[in-house]
C-alpha cells in the first residue's frame, strides 16, 4: 500500500492533530475560513502548490499562459493548493477542474475563491476554499509561480508535500511513512490542517 492509499485509509483525525503537536509541529493549522465547498468530501494527493496576487491592466495571455502552464503541470494524484494573494475573485472554477480531471488531479485547496460551485459538485471534483464568487480573474489576478513553497495562514506547504482532506479536515504531509502503533494512533512525519464548517448546501452558488 503506497502513502496515499494509507492516508485514505485513516478516518480519525484528532490522533494525528494531538500526535503532530508532540512532535513539534504546532502551527500546521489552516485558516478555519477555509471550507470543502460540500460537506464529506475527501481528497489525497500530492501538493501542487501555485503562488498568485492581483495584477490589472495587462494583456490578456499574461493571465491565460501562466494559468494554463500551471493547468499542464497537473499530474495523476496532484493536489492543487493555491495561494491567491487575492480575496476579490475566483482563482479555480469548472473549466480548471474539467482539465485537472483529465490529467488525473485529485482536488483542490484555495486561499481564496472558486467559481461554478454547482458544477464542481456535479464533477464531483473536491474543492476547499475562503468563498465563492463569480467575479473571473482576467483582468485581476494571475498566477506568478508553480511549485515553490508558500504560506497559508501559519502552514507552509511545499510541492510535493502530501495532502488529505477528510470530511471536514486537509492536513498536507511532508513525505516519510506512517506507522500504526498498537494503540491505534498513527505517527507520521510532515503537517495537518483543519477546515471549519463548510457553506451551506441549502443554497449552493456562486455568491452575489
């Protein structure tokens, strides 16, 4: 069983949020108004991670080419994880998760926004983020790096970490191996975040 598969198998969270602050690795949490855009979605893979901020008034390609590039480095188990930089516009949306798909992405995780939330949930493509908005980035917003290690909240994640979300929660590991002790706690080397409540599906949206 490779990584992946042992950290899809794990189902209890608080054991390894205790087991980390043992270890050291107190500040892995994520900003709590980061949520799954659906209640029970699961994702893992590894971290790409994508580095943003806004940007106006330059042409067009300036904001498609350097998107598309970090679309086509989307590898089989990839987990994007976007730092936007930004909180005015969606930073992912259908069309992005429509190519992660076929390029065998497992998910999403965005410091900041997403767009066509119904059609994520009908894609069935994982998605955790600040909110959701359909105001395109075209025009406000580009990607300047893939790749490269950021910063979410207090958590610095680097490419290639490993990232799990379970319900409610992602954690994002740092390579090495787990271990299942007697006592059923898992050990285990790298970071965990948490999410906090995700948005309500009784209005499922893009917001106004």
């Amino acid at each position: 069983m490779n990584l992946r598969e042992r950290l899809a198998a794990i189902a209890y969270t608080g054991a390894i949020s205790d087991i980390l602050d043992e270890m050291g690795l107190r500040e892995q949490v994520l900003p709590h108004e980061i949520r799954p855009i659906r209640p029970g979605q699961t994702v893992v893979g590894r971290a790409l991670t994508v580095l943003g901020e806004p940007a106006a008034g330059l042409a067009r390609d300036d904001y498609f080419v350097p998107f598309l590039k970090m679309l086509g480095s989307i590898e089989a188990g990839d987990v994007a994880v976007i730092q936007a930089n930004d909180s005015a516009v969606a930073h992912f949306g259908e069309l992005s998760a429509e190519t992660a798909i076929a390029r065998g992405g497992a998910g999403v995780v965005v410091d900041g926004g997403v767009r066509d939330v119904e059609n994520l949930l009908k894609l069935g493509f994982p998605a955790f983020a600040r909110y959701p908005t359909p105001r395109d980035m075209v025009g406000r917003w580009r990607v300047v790096d893939c790749n490269v290690p950021i910063t979410i909240g207090g958590t610095r994640v680097s490419a290639g970490d490993y990232v799990w979300a379970i319900g409610m929660a992602w954690r994002s590991f740092r390579g090495g191996w787990l271990k299942k002790p007697s006592a059923g706690r898992r050990r285990l080397s790298g970071r965990r975040t948490e999410f906090g409540r995700p948005w309500s599906r009784d209005a499922p949206g893009d917001g106004v």
